[in-house]
C-alpha cells in the first residue's frame, strides 16, 4: 500500500510517526481543556481496557454524539444477530451518551490517536472483522492500516457535506487513495452519492439517512414528572442545542413575546453546557427571572426561562414542549438535527443556516414540517404565529411527520447492504451451515 500511495499520504505516515512523542503534550492539554477521561488516557494511545470478546466482532466508529446516536438502531440489529460490537469515538460527551443510552454489552472505546503505532496496538488488540465509519470522519492511519490489515470497511450513512465537498476536490488524489480502502459507501442522499463518486469512492449506493429512523430520546420518568409538575398550565418553548450568538436572539423573541403570552415559558439548551452559568448570567442582567438546572433548580411560577446545561435531556425537554427551535441555525453553524423532536410531538422553527442537514431541512420546508426564519424578525414573527396557534402547530406536526414515514427505511437498507459481509462473519464463526 505505502509505496503507491499519493505524496501527501506518504508524507503524512512519516511525519505522524516522528510526531508520536508530542502525544503526551497534546494529552496533557486536552486533559485541561476537559475534553479527555483522565481514567482512559491509554485508548488514546491504541491501549485497550477491555478484553475483546470471542466471536464476531464488528468495529463502528463515529466522531461525535450525533454520529453515534444515529447508529442506535443499527447496532440493536446486530446485537440480536449475536455480532458483538466495539463503538469508538472521540468525545467525552459521546462516551458519556453511549453509557447511558446503550446496553452494557456494547464495548466503548475512544478512537486512538492518528499515528501509526497507536492505530496498529488497537487494531491489534480489537481484530475487527468489520469496520463500520459512520458519516466521513476519516482518518488516514486508520484506513490505511485498516485496509493493509485486510480489514472489510464500509462508509454508513455516508455524508459529503457542501462545505467539505470543494475542499477533497483540491486534493483528489489523496481522498480518492483514502476512499478506495473501502469496499462500500452507503450514502444519506442521491446529492451526497454523487460527492463520494466524484471523490474517487469506487461502490456508492444511496441508502438514506439513518437518523431518520431513530426513537426518540428517552426520559427519566421521574424527572419527567417532576418537569410537568413544575411546569403545568405554562406553554413552553425549547431552544434546542443553541450556539453562541443565538441565546441574545432567543432573549429578545422572549421579551417581545411574554407581554401577549404571559403563560410562557422559554428553555435554553445549550450545544455545550458548560456555557450554562454563562446564559443564565446574560438572562438575569436583562431582567429575567432565570433557573439553571445545573443548580438542580425546576421553572416555578415566576421564572420567565430556564436553563438547561445538562446532557442527555432532551428527550425530557422535547416532551413538554409544542414548539422547538433546532439551533445551530441562526448562526452559520449548519443546524442541528430535527427528527428527534418530531418524533416526539413538536413543531419546528430553524433558522436560514442548516447546511448540515440539507437534505432533510429542504424536504420539510417543502411540505410545511418545519419553519425556516431567514431573519430575526422573521423568527420573532414564526414563533409567535406557532406558539399562540395550536392548529399550526398541529398543521406543521403532522406535515413533518409524514416527510420523515417518506424517507425513513434506511435501516432495513442500510443492513440489506450489509448482509454479505455479516453472512461472510457467520461463516468464519464457523455459523455458516446453522
């Protein structure tokens, strides 16, 4: 592999081997930053912790939390296949998701640092008989060995956003050297199929989007009916996943609205709760009577919002409210991911930045599921429109739920794709005549 390999590619091999040592350094300060497990530093370096499991064993890897919670459903179908499987990503926040919301015997993993050395102790170890990338977070040492080690590997719910796409394309030799260590990209979309095509991907089939076809987030019980309890007869909005730069524009629809709507309730949840006491500190300057769930505080009778900087709550928070704003979208972030919140009851407003979820945004706009706000007074205008008029709600509730039944099947697509590698993994378990 390495002596066919583009300049770029050979030169990276070679200069992510000399910067091995500089690992302890960049650890070292993403340990400060927060963004590694000080108990699970030796993952980084390709040092497994836990013992890999008889059997088949499939690899999944996504970079972040919407990666991973996109495959839930795919990884219960293998599971009750009896493939045992190994989820890597790169988060704190994805670690954390995937011990709460998946079942134990699913082994997590973070993903180990791109360099040649660490990525050979891991593959080592784990001897995947499969390896599954989620979306298009690719790294070279881990393809390239992957692939050297004969390695099956197949792009799912394979994503080539408008952004990445110009910038492969400057470098065509080296994604398309990357690319074709794969035997298979599942692209989400007919627009993303022809970017992987373009690139130098050898096999692209379309087999839409996984996050289409996933539950929605659950909700501790209890808290649920707590939440209620604290919240009743108050008509609440959600700001989903807000960025910096949305949380001033969310405010003022607040102050402009609450006159006409004295009922109403704003909830703020934050990307990254760790800007939680920073929000609550901006409300409480303007004026606002301001909880902050961190503080283990609930809404009461004189709180105009609440803020919600804990993770993994969203499905609580999407259960008590009839409108949600998916952020991300007001700024040019790309926007967040909408169908959770459809899946359970709430309508939707985005603003005019959702470059990546295109494709989904496009076809609910089209069908009235969801509300794009180009300008702030568009949002302040929509919101309003939605928030005092329940047969909207409602209009637009069911229009996103029939655009979502439409382009929902790419599970049993995405596993249809799949079989010939899963039977291949029953026959080397020794399952092929049972």
């Amino acid at each position: 592999m390495a002596s066919g390999l583009p300049a770029t590619l050979a030169s990276y091999r070679r200069l992510s081997a000399l910067a091995q040592p500089l690992a302890r350094a960049l650890i070292a300060r993403r340990l400060k930053q927060g963004k590694e497990d000080p108990e699970r530093i030796g993952e980084r370096r390709g040092i497994a912790s836990a013992q890999r499991p008889a059997g088949p064993l499939i690899w999944i890897h996504g970079a972040s939390v919407g990666e991973v919670l996109a495959v839930a459903g795919l990884i219960e179908r293998l599971r009750a296949m009896n493939i045992r499987i190994l989820l890597t990503s790169g988060t704190v926040t994805s670690a954390a998701i995937v011990a709460r919301r998946f079942p134990p015997d699913v082994i997590h993993q973070y993903v180990p640092f791109d360099s040649p050395r660490f990525v050979s102790a891991f593959l080592e170890h784990w001897k995947p008989g499969l390896a599954l990338f989620i979306e298009s977070d690719i790294w070279p040492n881990l393809i390239l060995t992957a692939s050297e080690r004969r390695v099956p590997m197949v792009i799912v719910n394979g994503r080539m956003s408008p952004r990445s796409f110009p910038r492969w394309r400057k470098f065509h030799g080296t994604i398309s050297a990357l690319l074709n260590c794969f035997d298979l990209c599942l692209a989400q979309s007919e627009r993303d199929a022809e970017r992987f095509a373009a690139l130098g991907c050898p096999n692209v089939v379309t087999s839409g989007n996984l996050k289409l076809d996933v539950d929605g987030p659950p909700a501790d019980v209890k808290k649920l009916e707590r939440m209620k309890e604290a919240t009743q007869r108050r008509l609440v909005f959600v700001a989903a996943s807000t960025h910096p730069g949305e949380d001033e524009i969310i405010l003022d629809a607040h102050q402009r609205l609450a006159p006409r709507i004295p009922q109403l309730l704003t909830v703020i949840v934050p990307r990254h709760p760790d800007r939680g006491p920073a929000i609550a500190r901006m409300l409480s300057a303007a004026g606002m009577q301001v909880g902050l769930r961190s503080q283990d505080e609930l809404p009461n009778r004189g709180s105009d919002m609440y803020v919600a900087d804990t993770m993994g709550e969203l499905g609580l928070f999407y259960r008590i409210a009839p409108v949600v704003f998916m952020g991300g979208s007001l700024v040019a972030h790309g926007g967040q991911n909408p169908i959770e919140a459809i899946k359970l009851g709430a309508a939707i407003l985005h603003g005019p930045h959702v470059f990546n979820f295109d494709d989904i945004y496009d076809s609910l706009d089209k069908a009235g599921g969801a509300i794009r706000a180009g300008t702030d007074e568009e949002f302040v205008r929509s919101l309003g429109h939605l928030l005092v008029n329940p047969i909207a709600r409602q209009r637009a509730l069911g229009a996103a739920e029939g655009v979502v039944g439409k382009l929902g099947g790419a599970l049993d697509k995405t596993l249809g794709a799949l079989e010939p590698y899963l039977l291949q993994l029953r026959l080397e378990a020794g399952e092929g005549d049972a």
